[in-house]
C-alpha cells in the first residue's frame, strides 16, 4: 500500500541587510511633526506569496536605538517615561497570519508588544521580488497608538505634548541565504 503526502512548498527563508533596511516613525511635539529610526533591529522572514500560510514575520527592535537627531528627545524616548530601555529592550512584533490584498500587496497579522503592552495590529505592505528571485523589497508600514503601549508616563500623558499616533514605515531589502 502506497501512502502519499500532500507536497506544499515551504515559503522562503529571507535575509534582511541590516545596512540598507530601515524602521523608521513619525510623532509629533509639540504640534510638529519629527522624524526618528531605530538604528538597530532583527527580522525574521519567512515568506512567500504562493505559501501564506507557511509564511511568518518576527522582528525585534532594539528600543535605545530610537533616533530622532536631538540628543535629548533621543535620551527621554530610552528612559522611564517612554520606552523604558533598561527594563524593556526589546520591542517585538509576530505575525503569523498574513493575508493577500492584490497586486504584491499583503497584510500581516499580528502581535506588537512595547513595554509590557502586547496589542493586535495589521501591518499592510508590499513584497516585490527582484528578477531572478533572489533578492526582494518589502516596504510597508502602520499608525499605532503610543498610549495603548504605555508609552508616554506622567506629563508625557498628555496628548498636547506628543501626539498619540505614531506612525511606523519599514523598507526591508532581502535576500535569500
């Protein structure tokens, strides 16, 4: 008797190049917007269009890596009040659902957890593989809440100060190991 197992491909591995990639944010101060990055951060990608059910992506993002080009916003948004940079480290998203939109554009769903805040967010993006297949671009980005993480403690609260949405965009250059 012959047993046949359903074959289904495995989605990709990918390598993100840490030089070249970005994890970049808006906010606003005091009425104005500000740019920053975070200056370190690793992701996980396992991805392929053909295979979204085998699909996943992980990325942790080094919160004292936040950089906006002012020392000390850089400095308050590591300490207590903000990210908490000591006791939390890391930030972390984990998406194993990820969802088709058409046209090389997808959808991750997921978890984000900032401080000891875990919340469900979508994260729309666009997977564009280079000819070949050996190397793509995935760009993309979200508005998240920053209270809804605890992020902003005592007058940092007031959203008068800094605005509660905050804007992420993302431009990962990939390739296969």
């Amino acid at each position: 008797m012959l047993l046949a197992a359903p074959s289904s491909q495995a989605a990709t591995s990918w390598t993100t190049d840490a030089t070249r990639s970005r994890l970049q944010f808006t906010a606003t101060q005091a009425g104005g917007e500000f740019d920053g990055a975070f200056r370190r951060f690793r992701a996980d990608i396992v991805f392929d269009p053909a295979d979204l059910v085998g699909s996943r992506l992980r990325v942790e993002i080094e919160t004292a890596s936040a950089a906006t080009g002012d020392k000390d916003r850089d400095q308050t948004l590591a300490g207590s009040d903000f990210f908490a940079a000591e006791r939390w480290p890391l930030a972390r998203f984990e998406a194993d659902q990820i969802v088709a939109l058409g046209d090389e554009r997808f959808e991750a769903r997921g978890k984000l957890t900032i401080r000891d805040a875990t919340r469900e967010v979508r994260v729309p993006f666009r997977f564009q593989p280079a000819a070949g297949g050996a190397r793509a671009d995935m760009t993309g980005g979200t508005t998240i809440r920053r209270l809804d993480f605890g992020v902003g403690q005592g007058e940092w609260r007031d959203t008068a100060l800094v605005g509660d949405p905050v804007q992420i965009r993302f431009v990962l250059l990939l390739h296969r190991p």
